[in-house]
C-alpha cells in the first residue's frame, strides 16, 4: 500500500488520518535536538515545523532545507496551526517558500479561539479542486457564522495575536518553573512555538500516570498517543491551557499522580485515545 511518512511523536489525529485513508504510516524520528532525516521513501509526507506537536520544536530554516532535501516523496503536507504561535525568536521561512511539494494547511483554532474551527490549505489550484470536489461528499462547507468570526479577527490579528503569544508564554514558564521545583527528575523538551510541553518521565509509565491524574481530575494524555507504533510510555505531554497562577496547583496533581504510579496503586481508569 501507500507509505505516509509521519514524526514520531505526532499529533494523535495525524494518525487517525493515515489509517482511516489506508495508508502504511512510516516514522519520522524527533528529538530534542529536531528531524532526523528521513530513510525511507513515502507517497506523502506530514510534517508540522512550526511549533511540532507535541514536542513544541521550531525548525529553523537550515533544518526545513536539509529536511526537504532529504524527503522522496511527491507531496509535503506541512501543518502550521502552530505558526502563528512563536514564543522564542523569529517565525522562519514558510516551508512552501522552500519546496514547490509543499501543501500547507492551517487553522483559527489555536492562535484565536479552540472554538472556532475554520481551516484552510495552500496548495496548486488542480489539487485545490480535487479537494473542493472530495469536501462535497463531506460537509460541503464550512459554517458561515463561523468564517465571518474569522474575518473580523483576521482584522485584528496583529493585536489578538500579540496578547495570545504573551499569555502562552507566562503560563508556558510558570509550568516550567513548578515542574523544576516539584518534579526535577522529568526531563522537559523547551517549547519555542505551540502550547504544549513534551515531557520525558524519569522511570513510571505515562499511560497509568495519566490514570491516576484523571483519578484526581487532571486529564493528560500518555505518550504512546503519539507514535506509529504505541511506544514512548516515559513520555507525557502537557497542554499548556492553564493560567500562570495555577500551574504550581497542576504539577502537584502530576506529583501526587507520580507517587501512586511508583507506589503501584491501582487506578480506576486507564487511558487510551484521549488528545487533552
């Protein structure tokens, strides 16, 4: 069958989308230290290099070249709900301005409002009409309500966008500073870009981690989530969704989770799809 090239980790609902097209997902690792080159050859590849999910990683532009040199594969989908999103340093060169493979999809979703699901893609316009053509059998279109939403807060964007990238960034650091302080053993990946954390635990399982946390009405999401082929249980990831004022009251949570896990308690739940 058809190969889809996908990171590893990545965000469950790319995963979703590979198997429900029948597609054979092959990994892409990322790691702290970004890509590594691909190997292998692959009818499509999903990428997301602005604010890599659920990592929080920014390639910069020396990355996205020696990537895109590095794919065999006749289409790029490259994901930049995150790109509005930097929280260090400068927005790099989109990865369409690099590769004429590239097809770019977006979203209001993140940088606006959770609630506002109005999307778009940049692509050729050949392959905008097949899509057109594929949506009819769907939903047809988008809500009008909706779309006339976005294009007020288009207007603004500069001003929405500014006091967005602030907020995300005083409560990305206040949870980062509570993790240091009561669970210095977890090895945090530092965002530049999104609203999650990618955190590596020092020897519990995420998946029963993340029970015991639900047990005490926190709702993580285990890292096996997040890989084509359900590793990655030292793993955790952290949407960064709360305020600066109430990260310590959350990592406490995580702390009191951690020492039912290592103590081997018994949850009442155990995790399986959850994209918190």
């Amino acid at each position: 069958g058809q190969r889809a090239l996908v990171e590893q980790p990545t965000y469950p609902a790319a995963l979703d989308a590979v198997a429900a097209n029948h597609l054979r997902p092959v990994a892409l690792p990322v790691s702290a230290e970004g890509w590594e080159l691909p190997v292998a050859a692959a009818d499509v590849a999903l990428l997301t290099p602005d604010g890599q999910n659920p990592t929080g990683l920014l390639a910069d532009d020396a990355q996205r070249r020696a990537l895109l040199s590095g794919l065999d594969c006749p289409v790029v989908v490259a994901d930049e709900t995150f790109a509005e999103l930097v929280l260090e340093g400068d927005r790099p060169t989109p990865l369409a301005a690099l590769d004429r493979r590239v097809v770019t999809v977006g979203s209001m979703s993140k940088a606006y409002w959770s609630g506002l699901r109005v999307g778009w893609v940049r692509a050729d316009p050949p392959l905008l009409a097949r899509l057109a053509q594929a949506r009819g059998t769907i939903d047809l279109s988008s809500p009008v309500l909706e779309q006339l939403v976005a294009v007020r807060l288009l207007a603004v964007a500069d001003e929405v966008l500014a006091d967005r990238v602030a907020w995300l960034t005083a409560a990305r650091d206040a949870l980062l500073a509570a993790l240091a302080v009561r669970l210095p053993d977890w090895r945090v990946v530092r965002p530049r870009a999104g609203s999650m954390l990618w955190v590596q635990l020092p020897g519990s399982g995420s998946t029963r981690l993340a029970a015991h946390a639900l047990d005490l009405g926190l709702r993580v999401t285990p890292g096996p989530r997040f890989t084509v082929d359900g590793t990655a249980d030292r793993w955790l990831r952290l949407p960064v969704t709360v305020p600066p004022d109430q990260a310590d009251e959350v990592v406490a949570l995580l702390q009191a989770a951690e020492e039912r896990t290592v103590a081997g308690a018994d949850s009442r739940r155990i995790p399986s799809r959850w994209t918190a």
